[in-house]
C-alpha cells in the first residue's frame, strides 16, 4: 500500500477500486494503471527526478 501512494503522488491510482469486501487490487484494474505509471515513467524519466526521503 506504500507503494501506491508513493505513486499517485506522481500519477493516477485507483484507490477506489479497492474499496471492496477483501480490500485487493483487481488485476484488470492493476493493469490498466499500470500501463499509465509507465507512460508517466517514460516521459519523465529525463526530468532528474528527486526522491526526498
């Protein structure tokens, strides 16, 4: 879960999805942001992104 939200700080998750009776992730739901995680990726990969920890 730690993960996600590191990662809709920088593109869309969808959190809502979640909200169901065993509180998972549906894989087509998975794949779907997925593929927009990696779009993100792709195009601001050269942006020298920082990490602050």
């Amino acid at each position: 879960m730690d993960a996600l939200k590191f990662i809709s700080q920088y593109s869309h998750v969808s959190f809502e999805s979640m909200w169901n009776y065993g509180n998972t992730y549906p894989y087509g739901v998975y794949l779907s942001d997925r593929e927009n995680w990696i779009k993100w990726y792709e195009k601001n990969k050269c942006h020298n992104i920082q990490l602050i920890n």
